[in-house]
C-alpha cells in the first residue's frame, strides 16, 4: 500500500507536466486541425535557450521567463512559415509538416549545441519532503511544479472565459465563419493559438528538463504521453488535456513503479488504442464523433 | 445606402449570379425571394464577403466593397445572418451577442446589448444558458442579435424562416421592420418563404436561377399570380 502511494506521490508533477504538453497540442488542434508533433521540439529548443540564459546570467527565472518568450515566437514562426503555407493546400500536409519541423528543430539544437545530454539542475531542492519518520517522494521542486502547472492553467482558463480576446479564440475554433461575420480577426487568432501553445510548451520543457537531462531528443517520450491525454480527453477540450494529462502521469509512473520504466510508452498506446476502440470521440469532445 | 451593381458570381462550374443589380435603401425592408438554388444565398454571402465576385461591384454608401474581407465588412457596417441560425452552440447566449462588434468602444457594446435585450427580452432571461438550450426562434433572435452588436446600418437577413413556424417567422419579421423604420436600417432579405417577406418588406425583387425576373413594389409582387406560379411555387 505503501508502495502505491509512493508511485502516485512520484507521478504528480510528471502528470501535471505532461497535462501543460497536452494541453499545448489542444491548443493548436483546436486553433488550426493540427496536430503538432513538433511542440515538444519547440519546447526542446526553448528549453536549451533557458539553460543558455540560466548559464550566463545565473538565473533559472530570467531563464523561465527567456524561455517563454522564445516559445511565443517560435510558435508563431513556425504557423505563420510552415503551418499556414502548407495548409492552404492540404490539412493532412501541414501534420507531415510538423514532423519536419520536429527534425529541423532537433537537428538545429545539435547543432547549436551539441548532441550530448546536458544537466539542466532544478532551481530548489528536489530530495523528497521527511515526514512521519520517513522520506516521501515528494520534493519542494515538484511543488513548485505543481503551482506553476495549477497557475498556468489557472491564468489560461481565466484569459478564455473572462476575456474578449478569449472568446474571440474559442468562437474562432468552434466556428471561423460566424466569428469572421462578427469582425474577429480569426487568422490573428490562429497565430495566437499558436503563441499560447509555444508558450505553454515552453514552460513544460524548463519544468521537464530537471527530473531527467537535456538533449535534441530527450522529450521526444513525452510526446507520446501528451498526444495520449490529449487524445483521450478528445483533443478539443482543455479540461480533458488536464485531466488525463495528469491521469496519464499518475499511470506510467505506477506502471513504471511496479514494473519498469521502459513498459510506460507501451501502456500509453495500450490506452490510446482502448480509447480509439470505445470512445473515438474521446471523453469531453464537443463533437459526437471523429474519423480514426 | 447599399448597392449592388452588375454582380456576377460563379459557384464552380455554376454561374450562381448573372449581372444582377439592385438598391437597399435605408428604413425599410428590401426582400429577394426566389426558389431554392436561385442564388439567394451566394448574394448574401458575396455581399459579406465570403464569396469573391466575378464581375460586377458592392457599394456601401458610394465605397466599394467588393473583394474586402468579412471581417472588414461587418466593421463598415454591413452585418450577414447567415441562413441556419449561426449561433455558436458551445458558447452562453451573452458570450454569442458579445462576440459580435469587439472592435466597438465598452460604452458602444453597451448599449447595444441593453437594445438586444430589450428587442428580445428572453435572451435577456436566458443569458448565462449555453446557446443550445435555446429553441430555434429564440436561436435566430440570438443569430439577429449578434449582427445587431456590430452596429450595422445595413443587415443581411438569408433564411431567417428555415424551419421556424409560421407565427414566429412573422413576429421577428416585423419586428425587424420595425427597426428599420424606427432607426433607418437598411434591410435586405432572403426568403424562400415569399409570402411572408412581402409582408414586411416595401421592395420585392424576384430571382430564378442567379438573374432577377422582377422587381417592384412588394405589394404588387406578392398579388401576381403569374409571378407566384412561375417562381415561387405557391
């Protein structure tokens, strides 16, 4: 019993990690019908841009911070000079597109930085909190995780329901031509679905980086834990990226604890594949059914 | 205040509109009726911007507006319901109203909301509801709603009787006539329904096949028996 308790202790801030993941490729999917398979590339390469910051200046925030810029930018760049040309002329070209993009971004990272495996330290403790006469595995970083996701997804879900501009993003993804006829500038908002996501992203990949090591490839795993929960929850829905999101991280880190860590991408495609057989349209989709 | 000069709209192969010309004047209502697949439609849409004409020209108080973006339309003034109840079912009655007119100053939406619902008071009722929730009256006075947040000085109405029933087809349309008299709204309406159109609008013009066949005084259209047999089917 103790030792489930450990394993769930341990997946919480891997969850809530790979829920702002999922929730960057629901972000996109929901902006534009794309899926992007190169976000966690993006938030690779914005993630050595904050170990860079965090070297010269000796900041892990200004580094955070760095980081979450880049990603803006870097998603934008990649919608408006990839996505957007590509899509024009077919939907199913722009998803290919981003695989390009995911190898342009890792082959840049090599060779910006080198191929090796670099240490990315977390920023405060991460030895487990002692409690009880015993050490749990629960440390003041995957706290400070914890906020950060909790924060985040907080701040997001105020700027779409509190905010015009928020509306104007969730009417420009459930119907472009209603919010065109109102005067929304939709495009605008497809490019700042784009941002959002880079920079939720981004945040993901300087949270991430800690708990394993930094390289052109090291998230590549993590993208298909988020396209899990964001499938699962059925890909248009923010609560559902979230939720199996962190459901996801509290299973690979059980199926991790009670067998091996090397079982966990199996489990995912075991999940994904019951979804795609059961519930297609996935958990909270607002659509009744999707082509598989 | 709107008008339509020599447009010409290709849908595919299919010439949807043959050099068609015509004038909403502002204050009343103006009705194209015609039967299905006459081209009532591609004139909204191409008025709004979301079909590019082949040939011919939108005037909007003397600006050309042929070949603008929706988005640019709808911020001169032109707003489109467009036929099906447009309404965005995942979002609350208040969020659809308010998504119409955001580039308008806080003070100017403000208003305009306090008009909606005093136009409609039952959106005014059902505000935080989810715009599903509402039946397919109050869906089209929420889709009315939502180009008059804009602002318009001149709405495009297409369809607004599609499977709605008789009593509340003619109580939003003279409700709409109404408003244009009161407050000089220009308004052009699409409807297969010709009978009701007539009724409120002062011009009638008559459209088969993409090219107009009449146009008149709307009371002398709604009694031409030869017309009604011919183009509208009733």
């Amino acid at each position: 019993m103790i030792d489930f308790i450990d394993y769930l202790l341990g997946g919480i801030s891997s969850g809530a990690i790979i829920a702002l993941m999922a929730l960057a490729l629901v972000l996109v999917w929901r902006s534009t019908r794309v899926v992007n398979f190169a976000q966690l590339g993006q938030a690779m390469f914005t993630t050595y841009i904050a170990l860079t910051v965090r070297e010269l200046t000796g900041s892990w925030f200004l580094g955070l911070i760095i980081a979450m810029a880049a990603g803006l930018v870097v998603g934008v760049i990649v919608h408006f000079l990839v996505i957007r040309p590509v899509k024009r002329l077919d939907t199913s070209g722009a998803i290919i597109a981003t695989f390009g993009v995911l190898i342009a971004l890792e082959a840049l990272a090599a060779m910006v930085w080198g191929g090796d495996p670099e240490a990315f330290p977390p920023p405060i403790n991460n030895s487990g909190y002692e409690a009880f006469g015993r050490i749990w595995p629960f440390s003041p970083y995957d706290l400070l995780v914890l906020a950060s996701v909790v924060f985040l997804v907080l701040a997001l879900s105020v700027v779409f329901t509190r905010t015009n501009v928020g509306l104007a993003m969730r009417a420009s993804a459930f119907n472009p031509e209603v919010a065109r006829l109102s005067g929304v500038r939709v495009n605008r908002m497809l490019a700042l679905g784009w941002a959002i996501a880079g920079l939720v992203g981004a945040v993901a990949g300087v949270l991430v980086a800690p708990l394993s090591t930094l390289s052109p490839t090291s998230f590549d795993i993590f993208l298909v834990f988020a396209f899990t929960a964001a499938v699962i929850g059925g890909l248009d829905s923010l609560v559902g990226a979230v939720a199996f999101g962190i459901g996801t991280g509290l299973v690979i880190a059980l199926v991790s604890g009670y067998s091996d860590s090397s079982n966990a991408p199996l489990v995912a495609l075991v999940l994904l594949v019951l979804n795609l057989l059961f519930k297609p349209e996935g958990v909270f989709s607002h659509h009744k059914a999707r082509a598989v | 205040m709107l008008r339509i000069d020599a447009l010409s709209v290709n849908y595919g192969a299919v010439e949807a509109l043959k050099n068609v010309s015509l004038d909403v004047p502002p204050g009343r209502v103006t009705a194209v009726i015609g039967a299905n697949g006459a081209g009532k439609s591609t004139l909204m849409r191409t008025l709004a911007g979301l079909e590019k004409p082949l040939a011919g020209r939108g005037l909007f108080n003397d600006e050309d507006i042929t070949g603008s973006k929706p988005e640019d339309i709808v911020r001169m003034g032109i707003a489109l319901v467009p036929e099906g109840r447009s309404t965005i079912p995942d979002l609350t009655v208040e969020e659809n109203l308010k998504l119409g007119g955001m580039w308008r100053t806080h003070a100017q939406r403000a208003t305009s909301l306090t008009r909606v619902y005093a136009l409609f008071p039952v959106l005014g009722e059902r505000r935080h509801l989810r715009a599903d929730t509402l039946s397919g009256g109050e869906r089209q006075q929420l889709a009315i709603g939502r180009a008059l947040m804009t602002g318009p000085q001149a709405l495009l109405l297409d369809e607004p009787s599609l499977g709605l029933a008789p009593l509340i087809v003619t109580q939003i349309l003279e409700l709409v006539e109404h408003m244009a008299r009161d407050s000089g709204l220009a308004v052009l309406l699409v409807e297969q329904n010709a009978a009701t159109a007539l009724r409120v609008a002062k011009t009638g013009i008559v459209l088969n096949l993409g090219e107009i066949v009449k146009s008149g005084p709307a009371r002398e259209i709604a009694q031409d028996e030869e017309l009604r047999h011919a183009y509208l089917g009733y």
